[in-house]
C-alpha cells in the first residue's frame, strides 16, 4: 500500500461517506486480488525431481544421493541403475554415508556397474569409517554405520576386522563390543577370553550396557578375569540401570550373583555402582 493510498483512508471534514465507501470498496478489491494471487502461486506443483537435479549438478552431495534413489527405483524417472550409481558415486566421493553403502552394494552385487568385490570393500569401508554411532549429536549415521559393518562381516570378513579393530582402538564402544564379542565366541578372530574381556571393559566404562552385562558375567564365570561376585554384581546392576531393553534380563542376572554374595559383599557392590562414572572414550 502506498503513501497516497493510506492517506485516502483518512476522511476529512469535508469527505463525504459516499467518496470515503468507494475508497473502501477499493481497497477490499485490491486485498481479494492480492490474496487469490498468493494463493495462487501456492497452489502451484513444485517440480521437487528438476529442482533435485539442479542441485545435484551444482555439486549438492544430498541432491546426488536423492537423484540416485530416483534412478534406482524409479522415482519420477525412469529406472536406470547405471545412472543411479553415476550420481551415487558423486555423492559418495564427497562422503555422503548411505551412497558409499549403496556403491559397495552396487559393485559386490554387480548392480548397473561391473561386480568388483575390491571396490565393494573399498565402499563399505569408507562407510564404516565414517562418523560416531556413540555420538548423541550424530544419530544419523548410526543405520550406516550398522550396515556397513554388518555388509563387511559378511562378505569380507577379514576386512571388517580391520575396520573393527581400528574403530575399537579410536574409542568407538560399540565396535570395542562387537570386537569383544568376535573374541568371546571366537568368530573372525581365535577365541581368546582375556582379549574380549578387555575390550568388553572398554566399552563397559564408557556406559555401554551391554558392555556392562557381558563384563559381569566374565566376572561371574572367571572368564579372561579372575572371578569377583563383587565386581560381578556392581557391572550387572549398572547394565540394568542404563539398558532400555534388557533391564528384566540383566535385573535376573544382579540377582543371580547377588545369591551367592554375603551382604557385606552386596553392599560393596552397591556402592562402587553409586559412585561408577563412565569414562571418556578411548
């Protein structure tokens, strides 16, 4: 609305209420216009797939990981694999998570490019390398993080040693469970007590729970350790304070060894759970 506009709506004395109704009337017109003009240009589609594009060309690595999807199921375009992993490998070389899972995929499966199992390892590698599943800040890369590894232990086991391990020594928890667990059941790696229950306490001191669980019942059964009830009782109590799916579990587990303590012992163990602290990772 202009200046002069405004200073329409202002009668004088000598305005008359028919000349004051006509600038009125007006301006309710203009209002209707405007409005069914903005309504208008929202209601009109947005080409979300041409804008996609434009980004994804510009060098987006978000939009390239998109239009892949597009082009591998078919999204608003024709489906064409080849296509889909041109614009996965963009996003992928910039470091895009799911696109270098997407590309180990591609190359070990031989989907719209050549099998190649090096590259596929290559891929998954980078993926699993990527980011913190501790991280509370970074939960989107957790399902990456999980794939990737899980793509590695099956395909190419030795590969995700590597990366395990190396995720392990960088402080990562879950990878010092997992890393635990190979040792524990001998899996991947020789079966070897005193090397789980290392990593286990790794992972456990950082507040894993499941960590936690699986170090008091190396406690419990002097496994990798000597057997301390005490010890035994203080990780299983912490295991079923923090978990939020086993607490019932790990709960039956406290009690276990609770039965076989004397009441000074428990009450030890009660304490050192009160006054336990996780500590910073590696």
């Amino acid at each position: 609305m202009t200046d002069e506009s405004q200073l329409q709506v202002r009668p004088k004395d000598s305005d008359s209420s028919l000349s004051l109704s006509r600038v009125s009337s007006g301006l309710i017109a203009r209002g209707l216009r405007d409005a069914a003009a903005i309504a208008r240009r929202v209601s009109e589609p947005i080409d979300i797939l041409a804008e996609t594009r434009r980004l994804a060309e510009q060098g987006d690595a978000d939009a390239q990981y998109d239009l892949g999807n597009a082009y591998r199921y078919g999204e608003g375009v024709a489906q064409d694999r080849p296509e889909a992993m041109r614009w996965y490998r963009k996003a992928a070389e910039q470091g895009r998570a799911e696109a270098q899972q997407k590309l180990g995929d591609a190359y070990y499966f031989g989907w719209g490019i050549p099998q190649d199992y090096a590259e596929a390892v290559e891929w998954y590698r980078r993926a699993a390398e990527q980011g913190d599943p501790d991280d509370p800040d970074d939960p989107y890369r957790e399902g990456v993080y999980y794939d990737a590894r899980e793509s590695l232990a099956h395909f190419f086991p030795r590969d995700y040693v590597e990366v395990e391990s190396k995720a392990a020594e960088q402080g990562v928890a879950e990878a010092q469970y997992g890393l635990a667990g190979a040792y524990w059941r001998g899996k991947l790696v020789p079966q070897d007590y005193a090397e789980a229950a290392k990593w286990c306490r790794k992972a456990a001191e950082q507040g894993h729970a499941g960590a936690q669980y699986e170090l008091g019942q190396a406690y419990y059964n002097g496994q990798g350790l000597s057997q301390d009830y005490v010890q035994a009782y203080m990780w299983t109590d912490l295991a079923a304070s923090v978990s939020t799916g086993n607490q019932r579990e790990y709960a039956s587990a406290r009690d276990e060894v609770a039965a076989k303590m004397t009441p000074q012992q428990i009450a030890e163990a009660q304490r050192l759970a009160r006054e336990w602290k996780p500590k910073p990772s590696r």
